[in-house]
C-alpha cells in the first residue's frame, strides 16, 4: 500500500562537515520555484524582468522577517518554560503564515516605493508561492517538524530520528506535511486557472489565499506539535486563517463591485 509504512531515520546531509537540514534545502528550491513561475506571467503582464527579481527580494526578506518573528512570538511560553536559548529560536524557528504575511508586506512596500500596480504583482507570485510551499512541506516531512496526530490507521509515518525534538519517536504519525503538500499542488493549478482565464487582477491572489487559508484551518485539526499557539481550541495558525478568509470575502467583493461600477 502506498505510504502504509514509511520510515524516516536521515532528516540532514552533510556537506563539508556541515549538517544541512532537507527542510533548509527545499525552503530555496521552493523560493526559486515561485520566482520562475512567475516569469511567464510577467511578460503576460507586460512587467520588466528587473521589476519581478526586485520585488522577489523584497518578498523574500520580508517573508524571512515574518516568519523568525511569529516564530519566537508562538514559541514564548516554551522559551520561558523550558529555558530555550533564543538564538535558536531565531536559528531553526520558521513559521509559514509569518512569511506570507512578512512577503505581502514586503512585496507591498515594493510596489508603493516604485509605484507599481499592487494586485498585478501579488497575482505574479500566488501561484508559485502555492507551489513553493508544497516543497517546503516535503522538507518539513523530512525534518520532522509540522508533524501529525498519532494514528492507528494504514497511512501513516515514522520517524527514527528528527531535527524537532518533540518529534514521538518510533510512533506512527499522520503524515500531515504530505496531505498539505497535495493540498498545495492542488491550489498551485486553480490558481493558475484563475490567472490566465480571470479578467481582473488579484482574482489569482485573493483565489490562492482564500484556497490556502481554508485547506489550513481543517489541516491544522488533525497537527501533533505542540508548538503553535492554541488559545480557546484553536491555534494561531486557524486564528490567521479565519482572518485571510474574512479579507479575501472583502477583496473579492470589492473587485466585483467595481468591476460592475465600470460596466
């Protein structure tokens, strides 16, 4: 059966003395992944090349940013609690909606500063983001991190050894980081569709968003770590995700609304 039983036991490489994490390794190939789908639609679009590897690095140091900084937020108690040094909170934290919401402010500021059209460039990346991330998710299945609940079921993961220590050794785990990865793939391809056939801009962000968001809150029911943030039955990763969904419903109106405003 397919994944019945799979077991991880190497979560790194070496590399001239050096551990290199597969989850570090995958995080770049998904960054250069989102930056070259973005290619075509930039001459779609007609927008300079300079303009797209511009704003891929305000994106990227602002998702680098976010991400570290609702690390270290979600993880406070753990820090306070069980004396976790900081800088490697700093080092190995990374929180994936930190880094969306980092990258939009990012690729925000771009677009304000050279006076760029603001939903034409969140539209050039929300697809490749959907699909970088999908590789992001197959390194966390490799390291550990992001794991699911324990199961009883045919589908499932074992790890033998993790860079996350609070990763239940020799336990059969939901492989959670997978059935993401799929969901990715997935919202990768409608936000595509959304792109080429959509008439208006930001149809392709505001469909990945909305896409994302959704497939996140379930997704988060059935997680394992312990380290998220949960407050009143939810974690801050659903809290974030009800507030994505509530701000897409709002953008997609509004296109709508002018859209019929314009005739």
């Amino acid at each position: 059966m397919f994944l019945s039983l799979m077991e991880i036991k190497v979560s790194s490489f070496s590399l001239f003395g050096k551990e290199i994490p597969f989850y570090g390794i995958l995080f770049i190939v998904g960054f250069a992944v989102a930056v070259v789908t973005a290619i075509p639609k930039a001459r779609k679009m007609k927008l300079p090349i300079t303009g797209l590897i511009c704003s891929g690095v305000f994106a990227g140091v602002g998702g680098i940013l976010g991400a570290k900084l609702l690390s270290v937020l979600t993880s406070i108690r753990y820090i306070i609690e069980y004396k976790i040094p900081f800088l490697d909170i700093i080092q190995n934290g990374f929180v994936f909606y930190g880094g969306l919401i980092g990258g939009a402010l990012g690729l925000f500021i771009f677009t304000k500063a050279f006076r760029a059209p603001v939903l034409q460039y969140f539209d050039l990346f929300a697809a490749g983001a959907a699909l970088g991330h999908a590789f992001g998710r197959i390194g966390c299945l490799f390291s550990g991190c992001c794991y699911g609940l324990p199961t009883s079921g045919g589908f499932y993961v074992i790890y033998r050894h993790a860079i996350d220590p609070n990763v239940p050794l020799g336990v059969p785990l939901l492989p959670i980081q997978l059935i993401e990865s799929f969901c990715l793939v997935a919202i990768y391809i409608v936000s595509e569709i959304a792109f080429y056939r959509g008439k208006r801009a930001g149809i392709s962000a505001a469909v990945y968003a909305l896409s994302y968001a959704t497939a996140r809150f379930i997704l988060e029911f059935f997680r394992g770590d312990p380290v998220r943030g949960v407050w009143g039955g939810l974690s801050t990763s659903q809290y974030i995700s009800l507030a994505i969904v509530l701000f897409c419903c709002a953008l997609l109106f509004y296109l709508r609304f002018r859209r019929k405003k314009n005739g």
